[in-house]
C-alpha cells in the first residue's frame, strides 16, 4: 500500500495487524473455484475506504494479499467472515471488486 492510500488500512499494517499469512479457507466457496467475484456496492465501497471497515462484519483488521497494477487485495482477518476485496488507489474512478464472499459460521 504504497502512497498510504487507505488511512486506517495503513495504520492497521503499521501496528501489525496486517501480516500477510492469510490462507484459503476451502469452506468459501470462491476457495472451490466457483465465480463469486463482483463489483462493490457505493455503500461497501464507503464502509472500506473511508471507514475502513468490513462492509460485512465491520471488522477492522485485514489481510493484505498480493498486489499488481493499480490494486491491492485484502481479506477481513474475522475467522468467521474471511471477506476478500480488491481495491483501487483513492485517484483512479474504478469501484472495488468482492472477490471472496464472507464466510458467516453459524
């Protein structure tokens, strides 16, 4: 996360609890190779980048996955949501993508 783009993701990797050790869960289906990739709602967009919070379980602590182009993955750290988001730079107009559906244990 070059360029603090995400305030309060950045400060979440700056005390830590972003460490990058996430790992598939094969009970999320996305995990099983079925698509569940779609693009964020305005208001999940709004819950990551300016309350930096899981738009499903409002978590505050976050995986960062790989990196590439223009953006990040991360995943909600919640054992029981493992949300997965691509995200893009504040500056460029592109809307986020869901790319792992929260998990919900009963």
């Amino acid at each position: 996360m070059k360029g603090e783009p995400y305030p309060r993701l950045q400060q979440a990797i700056d005390e830590g609890r972003i460490d990058g050790s996430h790992k598939p869960d094969p009970r999320n289906r996305s995990s099983r190779n079925e698509p569940s990739m779609r693009d964020l709602t305005e208001k999940e967009m709004h819950s990551l980048m300016k309350e930096g919070l899981c738009p499903f379980c409002r978590g505050d602590q976050f995986y960062e996955g790989p990196q590439g182009g223009l953006s990040t993955n991360i995943f909600c750290a919640n054992e029981a949501c493992k949300a997965g988001f691509n995200l893009p730079p504040l500056n460029i107009p592109f809307t986020g993508q869901l790319i792992r559906e929260p998990i919900h244990d009963g």
